[in-house]
C-alpha cells in the first residue's frame, strides 16, 4: 500500500527532546515500514526515518528561531501534498483540521488522526462544517465534545516492544515527565510527594506560553530538598529515568485525549498515579499499571500501596495492548475500510523474508 503520512512540522519525526505526536507519527511510520508498505513520510528536514522524507522545512520549527510564520509553512506543506495525492493509496494527516478545504476536494481516501483536546468552543462550528471529514480518535473520551464527528475508528497509541527497557524502581522516587503547564499540574505532584515523603524528579520542559505560569507558580516550589527538577529529557534517557523510579505521578487537571507518558511509564515497568480524567481510565488497568484517583489524598495513599503492585504485570499490559505493532495493524484495517469504500482493491504489500519473525 502506497500511504502518505503528513506530521506536524513544529518538532522532528521523532522529536529530539519533547513531542507526543511526532513522536507517535514515527513510531506508525517505521512499523508500516516493517510491515512492507511504501511509506512517505511529511515532516521536517531533520526527521530521521527510514521512508521517503519530503520536508518543506530543514528543521523542526520550534528549534528554528529564524522562522516567523509557522503557519505558512505548514501551508506549503500541504500545497505539496495535494500536488502529489495521486501518487498516493492512502493520505493519513496528523495536523488537526489544517487540510479540511484540501482534502474534502480530494479523490484520494484520506484520515485524519485528532492528537489534541476537542473542548474548545471554536471546534464546534469548525466540524458541523466539515461532518464529512473521517476521523479517528486516540481515545473515546477524546470524542465526548465533538460526538457527531465522521468517527471511523478509534486507535490507541503504541509504541515499539523494544524502545524502552524494564527498571527495577531501584530509585524509589516518583516521577513526572512531560511539560510544565496549568492543566499538567506538577504543582499537584509536589504535593504528592511532600505529603508522602518520597523524593520527586521532574523532567519536564517549559513552552514559552508557560513561561510566566512556570516563574510564578512552579519555581518557587522547587527549592525543597525533596524535589529535583531535571528539565526537559532526550528519548534514550526515558527508560533510567521511568525505570528506576517508584511510580509516576500523572496529576492532570484537564480532558487528556491519551497520555503517551502512560504507556511509556507502563513499558518500564513503572505504574501511574493518575487522576481520573480524559482518556485515564481507558488507558490504565486499575490495580495492574496503576492507580487511578480523584484528589491529592487518594493519591497520596495510593504512593503508600505503589509497592503491591507487579513491575512485571505492568510491562505485559504494555505488552499487550500499546505496542506499535498493534498501533500498525488498526490504522493498517482503517487504510483497507476507505479503499473498500472507495471501490479500490490493492495487491498485498510484499514483506521483507528477513524482517518475519
């Protein structure tokens, strides 16, 4: 099958440092790959990938301080696409509603991943607009403010068996990674651990937009001797980082439409301390890759009882069901339903003898 997938261009696929989607549309894109797909990946000009890589940016735009307009180039990216559309099976973007005009004028089947929050009141009218859209969600709670949309699936995140190792939680810290926001709540972590006694590390970044919240609100919390901000982390230090640590705290205050940082705890071995909700309670398995609570005392009485649970239970939960492979095969069943629909019938992909298990 012959499938484009066009990522955002605001980080690399993967990303360097921080990025959930771009680093999702990698994993997707190499595991199709694997599978024998001809792939084209769009995406910034330092994307690593072993597709065909078409960039109308040579890097990722938010490490670019040249670059004013992000917008337009986004824009050109998808004048790119629409000109080559007909080289293509399958057209999967992942840039939110980005291409609506472009791709409702298009013959190609196309999809379209929604990575964000949907509860924002400019969406409503937005999607009545465009109801013939197919989209596909990356949890059901994802789909609660907007449940009219052209769903056509809903697809779990996953990522690749072997890109993260099991830890012991040698550590006996908690952890929390991701970004430093209002509705991440790593204030509420703190809390959490001063309440619990138990050391927090936090490997977070601070996007300019948080800047202010960060310097006001955050870093004065961090001068006690229990809390050790790190700041933002590179993908091969995830597995020490999560590995060695107790548990992860997971103190959202808003609508999580997945919560790749979940998976990657649960690949390590290591449960989430979560609180229940957006995508929480779809994603983990009470009493198995975690704990899912409501306020700061249940989670603190929750770190107390973290030690019952099996590291080891909790990476075949990963095992099982959030691997990229898995990821793979529902798009893949997703790719097949549009051709069907769309009277095409395509030859198998031919696999790589030497990549069969």
């Amino acid at each position: 099958m012959r499938i484009a997938q066009i990522a955002p261009l605001y980080e690399s696929v993967p990303p360097q440092l921080y990025g959930g989607t771009e680093r999702v549309v990698s994993y997707l894109t190499e595991e199709l790959v694997a599978q024998g797909h001809d792939v084209t990946l769009f995406a910034s000009g330092d994307s690593v990938t072993s597709a065909q890589l078409i960039a109308p940016c040579r890097r990722a735009l938010r490490l670019d301080e040249r670059c004013v307009d992000k917008l337009a180039l986004h824009y050109l990216m998808l004048e790119n696409v629409m000109e080559r559309a007909h080289d293509f099976d399958i057209l999967h973007f992942h840039v939110d509603y980005l291409h609506f005009p472009f791709s409702r004028r298009c013959a190609v089947p196309h999809l379209t991943t929604l990575h964000g929050r949907l509860d924002i009141p400019e969406l409503a009218p937005l999607y009545r607009e465009f109801p013939d859209v197919p989209v596909v969600s990356i949890s059901l709670s994802q789909r609660k403010p907007l449940p009219r949309n052209h769903w056509i699936g809903n697809v779990y995140h996953g990522l690749p068996e072997k890109s993260l190792e099991f830890g012991a939680g040698a550590g006996k810290y908690l952890a929390f990674i991701g970004r430093i926001s209002r509705e991440k709540r790593v204030d509420r972590a703190i809390e959490i651990a001063l309440q619990s006694g138990m050391p927090l590390k936090i490997a977070a970044k601070v996007d300019p937009a948080d800047r202010e919240y960060y310097e006001a609100k955050i870093k004065p919390l961090l001068n006690h001797p229990q809390i050790e901000y790190i700041g933002e982390i590179a993908e091969h230090q995830k597995s020490e980082f999560l590995g060695n640590a107790a548990a992860q705290i997971f103190a959202i205050d808003w609508p999580e439409p997945f919560g790749l940082c979940m998976i990657e705890a649960m690949a390590c071995g290591t449960p989430t301390i979560a609180f229940d909700l957006g995508s929480v309670s779809e994603v983990l398995s009470e009493g198995v890759s975690g704990f899912i609570v409501k306020s700061i005392p249940e989670a603190v009485a929750a770190v107390r009882r973290v030690s019952s649970l099996s590291r080891t239970a909790c990476r075949r939960e990963f095992e099982r069901r959030f691997t990229a492979s898995r990821m793979a095969d529902d798009y893949v069943t997703l790719y097949e339903s549009l051709l069907a629909a769309n009277n095409l019938t395509l030859p198998a992909p031919e696999v790589d003898s030497s990549l069969a298990m």
